[in-house]
C-alpha cells in the first residue's frame, strides 16, 4: 500500500504552503516561456476552428449582448469567461493566454491539493510537479480553447470532493462540488458523468442512508444552482428547455456511424467548422425528415441515427468503438485543429517536455498506481469511478486530444502514487505487489505506445487549418503554400485538394484549380463543394456545359447548397436558358442568405424576359445589402431610362461616377442623359471628363460635340465632331452634322 506522511487533511496548510507556491510559480513560469516563444509561430495571431467561436462570441458578450438569442448549442461558459477577459483586459487574445497560463498554474495547485487528500502530501507534491510540466498541459493553456477552464474547474472539484472525502463536513458544505461540477458542465457537456460517478459512490458509501440522501440532496442543489439559469434562459429565448446545449445528438452520431473512424469527422465532409456545425446538423435533419424542427428535435434526429447504427451493424459498431478504446489510451494526442508537435517546433518548453512525459508514460504508470493503491479501494473508489466514467464517456463518443484532457487530472494522483511507492521501496526492497504493478505497467507501456496514427497527419491539421482562416484572410499565396505542406505530408487529403483549388481559383489559375478539384472528388466522391468549385474553375474556362452538369452534380449531392444553386443560375443566365436561371436563382436566394450578386443576376434575368417591374425589385434588393454595388446601380439606370423616368437614371449614374470617377463610360452616360434633360453645363463636364480619361472614345467626342452644339458654342462642337468622325470614320450621320455646324458658323 502506499504510505501517508499525513492523515487526509490534517496538515491543513500549515508547513506545506512553500511547495504549493514552488509548484504554482513552476507552472507558471513554464506557461509563460512556452507563451512568449509562441508569438514567432505563423498562427499565434490566428483565431481557427472553435477558438474563432468562442472569439467572437466573447466580443459579443462584451459588446452587452449577454443573453444571445438561441439555444446554446457549444457549451457557454468559455464564452463568457472569454467576456470578462476581454471587458478586464482587452480583446487582444494574447492577455486570455496569459490569464489562462495563472489558470493552468493555479490548476496544478488544485490538483496537489486534491493528491494530498485523497493519498498523501508526498504524493500531492509529485502530481503537481506532473501537471505542471505534462506538454498537452502546457499546450491547452497558451490555446484560446475552453480546456483550461474545464481542467481548472475538475481540479477544483477534486479539492473539494478530497476534503468531504477526509474528514467528515457539514451537509452545507456539499454543495459547493455541486456549484463546482454545474460549472464544469456548462464547460464541457459530457462532465454529466462526474455527477453520476458521485453519486454513485454516494450510494454504496458507508454511513447511514439517510445522511447520504441529504449529502446527495446538497450536491443536487448546487449543480441546480449553476445550471437551471441556463435552463430558464434557453427556454426564454429558444422556446426549449435544453438543461445545458442541444448538441448530444450530433456529437454521439458523429463517434458512431458507418464512416465513423473514432476521431472527430464533421457531418458534412470539408465543414467541420463550429461556424457550419450546428447549420449542417439542422440542414441536413430538416431535409430528411420534410419539416422544421426545434434544437432539441435536431439532437433527437442525430441520436436516433446513431442507434440505428448501433442496432443493424453491432459487429461494426464493437470493432470501432475498439478503435476508440485503443485512440482513448494512446500516447498520440488526436488533434481537431491545432496540435502539439506544430507548437512544439516553436516552444522550448513544450518540445521537451515532450520527449518523456506524455499519455504513453502517464497511463502505465497510473496503472501501476491502481494496482498499488488497490488495498485502499474504498477510499479511492470516488476517484475510480470518475476515472471510469470519463474514459467511458470519450469512447462513447470521437476521441480527440481535448476530449480526452479531463482523464488527465484523473490519473496524475495514481500516477504520483506510484512514483512515491516506488521511491519508497528502492530503500524497502520489492515485493510481489510491486512486481505485479511492473508488470501491469509494461503491458500498457507497449498498448499506449502502439504507433496507430502517423505524426504527419498531425501536423497536416493545424497547416489545413492555418490555410483555411489564412485563405479567409485574402493570403492566398499564404494559403496555398500551407496546403501544398499538407499534401505533401499526406497527398490524399481530399480538403486539401480542394481547398487548394479554390486558393488557385481566386488566385486566377483556374486551369490549375481544376486538378486539385478533381482529385478531391476522386478522393471524396460525395464532396458537394468539389463539385460546385470544380463548376467555377469551368465557367472562368468557358466550358460551360461541363460547368453545369458539374453544378447538377453538386446540387445532386446537396440540394440545399445557396451557393450551388445560385452558381448554376447565373451561368443558366449567360447560356441564355432564362427560365431555369430564375427557378435557382430564386432557390438560392430562399435557401441562403440573400447575396447581392444573385439578386443582381436574377434582376438581369427578369428584365431580359421584359419583367422590368421585378427586375427594378430584385436590382433595390441587391443595393439594400451591398448599397455601393456598382452593377446594380448601371442596370436601376437602365431601367429608369426604360420606364421613361430620367431623374432617376441620372440619380444612379451620380452614384455611379462617385463610386467609379475613373470611368469614361459612366460619364459619358451621366453627360448624356443631363444633356437629353436640359442641363446642358453639367453635361458638358461629364463628357469632357469622359474623353479626358479616354481620348479615343468617339462617341464621347460626339456626344461633347452636339451638347457644346447645343449650348452654341460651335467651334468646339466642331473640335469634338471632326476628332469622333477621326476616330469612328463610319459613324452613321457625323459628316452631315459636322457641315451643318459648319455652315451654321459661316452663316454668322
């Protein structure tokens, strides 16, 4: 058995503190060098994946909006602690990772704390030391991720169930873990576990039933404390009582379905942004069922298809979920969107720290912890039980680094366990329980450290991921060199084809483009987006005809694409199949979030059919979203001229000339219409505009010419017709209007 130096809690702080303040001033010290030594890494300013969430949901909360206006569906107390960081210290992401370094350090503190009571002070010393220096520790912290606050929130937990555990408390003093575990379930939804592993232990602890039943009370009370506000606001401004968010169903389908492979895989391949999750799940759901439905009917939907799942293929189901067992227990840290090893080319202390210490080496020690502490079961049974409901809890659903964190803190104290046994026994001699534990060690040793997942696929994340908010940017080269990283550590990444396709594209190589579309949709058959972008890389080639059937292809797959839809109805507009332009151009719009170029698009349509009143509508609805567009502007202009309404033609080609002053044409325009209206000086000045910014524009030059005419200035009206019969020499009726001004001016 393991040795105490202290009964649980009898020290108090008394004596103890200076190790507590070594740890917390090492963890601190470590996160602070890892943090500074970052802002030389290419992504330290970018916000990607959930970070960027969580980043401008905070601004949100800080900018006063504090209730929202849904049903949360990512876990919100992040956000908000995200808020008042930002309201503290301003919204530079740098000071949430300095605050967050003080949260990991102060985590390492807890959770000696928590050591020491439930095993020993000697104990308690090595698990901080542990989390101090444990890399993904290290990592999370300098992450704006929602980590830290779920790790410092368990650590609190363990403080405090370690001292209800020691000693004998007041029943008041449950509620405070109640408090503790409700905020950490609004951190990360599936600490539901915890609850039920406490008050599982409350069950079979010793103590009269009564006494438990009222400690069991107190706990339920303080989690009610921190969670049915959430509650009552998502039934306030969603309609639904959602006790925390409405996202259980995505999640569990997304960790068991047919394609599943244990890792993360969004709903909709190439989406696994938070931006796209929620849209994808509700999308997706509606369209399958032929109704709308609430966030709670959603999670209902994604659930029940999992099950199915589970029902009708149970041999696939126990061969994935094996995977996952062996993904959970790895020493590989499954990253989402950033991982380790990138940060780690840049951090000292994350690169080696990293060599020694990490899940590969956590695991088989905290094995040999178990076996070691096993004579003390039933006061470390709380502490078995939450270990066992977590590891559960990640197998149920995808493993990914962050998801298995929380195991981590679970483990530390069984590990120091060891490591203190150990120590004690060098001077004791080994028995047969240690040999025992060796072995047990040894064997997860080779289990943990199993190579399952190549370090290249690793590191391709966090470059795909850099690309994509890099791409957002308008980096395009930027981009495009941190996907062609990707593909050169994994070259069948279909996302990255794509992705690197459309930097291309937009970067005008569409030929180009079109390689890497196709072998993305090699590689990923049903990639409506592929499909869709591979139509826009046709269209800038003018194969028009297979851009569309590659656009049919895309909607084929994703009937609810605005994008697709509105793509395929503008090049149905420029082939000239008008009436099957305007059914998916309206369908984009109905689909979507209205685009001004669509509208446009769609207004051209209806005025090439003679509907010039709807052309006029959709042309206003395209400057109500984008009032600068100058498209919509020239053709509101040609409607005004069509509808025999003058003044409001003029109005548009104002707004014309001051949005482009450049341009010849426009003034050419503005001059003439004011010149066809009476304001003959006015008009003379765009037209002179006009042949000033382009000397060889005959019509200009013509136009100048009879408005100089007009205002009787004949000389010039002369300069300007001879210069347009010059540069037109074909011009229909220029030399019989040139002899008659000239005629007119020798009959002065």
């Amino acid at each position: 058995m393991v040795h105490r130096d202290a009964a649980p809690g009898a020290s108090g702080r008394s004596g103890v503190g200076w190790y507590l303040l070594a740890i917390f001033t090492l963890a601190l010290v470590v996160r602070l060098v890892h943090v500074w030594q970052l802002r030389s890494a290419p992504f330290f300013g970018l916000m990607m994946g959930d970070a960027q969430s969580y980043h401008a949901w905070g601004l949100e909360i800080l900018s006063g909006d504090w209730l929202g206006s849904e049903v949360f569906y990512q876990a919100p107390l992040y956000p908000y602690f995200l808020g008042v960081v930002y309201g503290l210290f301003g919204s530079d992401p740098f000071a949430v990772r300095l605050v967050q370094s003080v949260l990991g350090a102060a985590s390492c503190v807890l959770l000696a704390i928590a050591t020491e009571r439930f095993l020993s002070r000697n104990a308690g010393m090595v698990a901080g030391v542990m989390l101090a220096v444990y890399p993904p520790a290290i990592f999370f912290d300098g992450l704006v991720q929602k980590a830290t606050l779920g790790l410092f929130l368990l650590c609190v937990v363990l403080a405090l169930l370690g001292r209800l555990v020691a000693r004998p408390a007041p029943v008041r003093d449950w509620i405070w873990p109640g408090v503790a575990l409700g905020a950490l379930l609004l951190t990360r939804e599936h600490a539901l576990v915890f609850v039920v592993a406490v008050l599982g232990w409350l069950a079979v602890s010793a103590g009269r039933r009564a006494d438990r039943l009222v400690r069991a009370g107190a706990l339920g009370i303080g989690l009610a404390l921190a969670v049915l506000p959430v509650g009552a606001r998502n039934a306030l401004v969603g309609g639904e009582f959602v006790l925390t968010t409405a996202q259980f169903g995505p999640n569990f389908y997304i960790g068991n379905n047919p394609a599943a492979d244990g890792t993360y895989r969004p709903l909709v391949f190439g989406r696994g942004d938070p931006r796209f999750e929620r849209q994808d799940a509700t999308q997706v759901a509606e369209r399958e069922l032929g109704t709308r439905l609430t966030p709670a009917e959603v999670s209902r939907y994604w659930t029940r298809r999992a099950l199915e799942y589970i029902r009708s293929e149970p041999v696939d189901w126990l061969r994935l979920t094996g995977r996952k067992v062996v993904l959970a227990f790895n020493a590989a840290e499954v990253a989402d969107t950033e991982d380790q090893l990138s940060h780690a080319d840049w951090s000292f202390p994350l690169r080696t720290t990293g060599y020694l210490w990490h899940f590969g080496v956590l695991a088989p020690l905290a094995a040999a912890g178990f076996w070691l502490t096993w004579s003390r079961r039933r006061q470390l049974l709380l502490l078995y039980l939450m270990v066992g409901a977590y590891a559960a809890s990640v197998v149920v659903f995808a493993v990914m680094a962050r998801y298995r964190y929380p195991l981590v803190p679970l483990l530390i104290p069984f590990a120091a366990a060891a490591v203190v046994e150990v120590r004690r026994m060098a001077g004791a001699g080994w028995d047969r329980r240690a040999a025992t534990a060796a072995v047990a060690a040894a064997v997860m040793l080779v289990f943990c450290n199993w190579p399952v997942l190549s370090m290249d696929v690793m590191r391709a994340v966090t470059a795909l991921n850099v690309g994509t908010e890099l791409q957002a940017q308008g980096r395009l080269d930027d981009a495009a060199g941190q996907y062609r990283q990707v593909l050169a550590l994994t070259p069948d990444d279909a996302l990255a084809h794509s992705n690197l396709g459309t930097a291309l594209a937009a970067l005008g190589r569409p030929a180009e483009a079109i390689g890497h579309y196709e072998r993305a949709i090699a590689l990923e058959p049903g990639d409506a987006d592929s499909h869709s972008n591979l139509g826009n890389a046709l269209v800038a080639l003018e194969r028009t005809a297979e851009a569309i059937a590659s656009y049919r292809r895309a909607l084929a797959m994703d009937p609810s694409s605005a994008e697709a839809h509105a793509a395929l109805g503008m090049t149905l507009q420029a082939q000239g199949s008008l009436d099957d332009a305007v059914t998916h151009l309206r369908r984009s719009l109905a689909l979507g979030p209205p685009t001004a170029v669509a509208l446009n698009v769609l207004g051209v349509v209806l005025a090439s059919q003679e509907r010039l009143d709807e052309a006029a509508v959709e042309f206003r609805r395209a400057l109500a979203i984008e009032p600068d567009f100058r498209d919509a502007h020239a053709n509101l202009a040609m409607m005004a001229q069509l509808q025999g309404r003058p003044q409001q033609a003029i109005a548009h080609y104002r707004e014309l000339a001051r949005l482009d002053p450049g341009s010849p044409v426009v003034h050419n325009e503005l001059g003439l219409l004011l010149a066809e209206n009476g304001d003959l000086d006015l008009a003379v000045d765009h037209l002179r505009r006009a042949v000033t910014l382009d000397p060889a524009f005959a019509f200009a030059h013509a136009n100048l010419g009879t408005a100089l005419q007009m205002q009787g200035d004949l000389e010039q009206a002369v300069v300007h017709l001879q210069e347009a019969l010059r540069l037109d020499p074909g011009a229909d009726g220029l030399e019989a209007r040139i002899e008659a001004v000239l005629a007119a001016i020798g009959g002065r």
